[in-house]
C-alpha cells in the first residue's frame, strides 16, 4: 500500500533530524580529536608527574563524555531510523 501524503512529510521530517544528528556527531568526533590533542599537548610540555597525572585523569574524564554524547546521538539516530521503518511498515 502507498504512503499517503502525511507519512511522507513525517519521514521527511524525520530524514532532516536524522541529518542534523548528523552533523552534530561530526562536530562531537572533531571536539573529541581537537581535545585529545589539546591534553596530548598539555602532557607533553609540562614536567611535573603530578600535573602529568592530572591532565591525564582530566583528559580520561574529558574523552568520556563526549564518547557518551556521540553514543547517545547514534541512538538518536537508529530510534527515529526505526520510527521511519515502522512508517513504512
């Protein structure tokens, strides 16, 4: 059976979310690459083992997080994918 016209401006929609989740991912992958270099950085100029033991821990903290975010907009993602196959039937 066809879609009528309401289903397809839902799954439209649903596909423009799906792009900004999108690009919201890829800016998260580069904040995640801009701050492992930044705390690589740090580590590497400072001499002190407790300031190295601290940016290590912080950069450890840091990295999480934003594996968190990324992972939570994955699941943003595959959960409006799967409203889209249900649409569809």
């Amino acid at each position: 059976m066809p879609l009528s016209q309401s289903q397809r401006n839902q799954i439209a929609s649903y596909k423009v979310q799906i792009e900004g989740y999108r690009k919201d991912l890829q800016n998260l992958k580069d904040d995640k690459k801009r701050t492992s270099e930044d705390y690589a950085n740090r580590i590497k100029s400072t001499k002190d083992p407790n300031s190295k033991r601290s940016y290590r821990q912080s950069k450890i903290a840091a990295i999480n997080s934003l594996v968190n975010r990324i992972e939570s907009k994955k699941n943003e993602i595959d959960r409006i994918k799967g409203y889209i196959k249900n649409i569809k039937g």
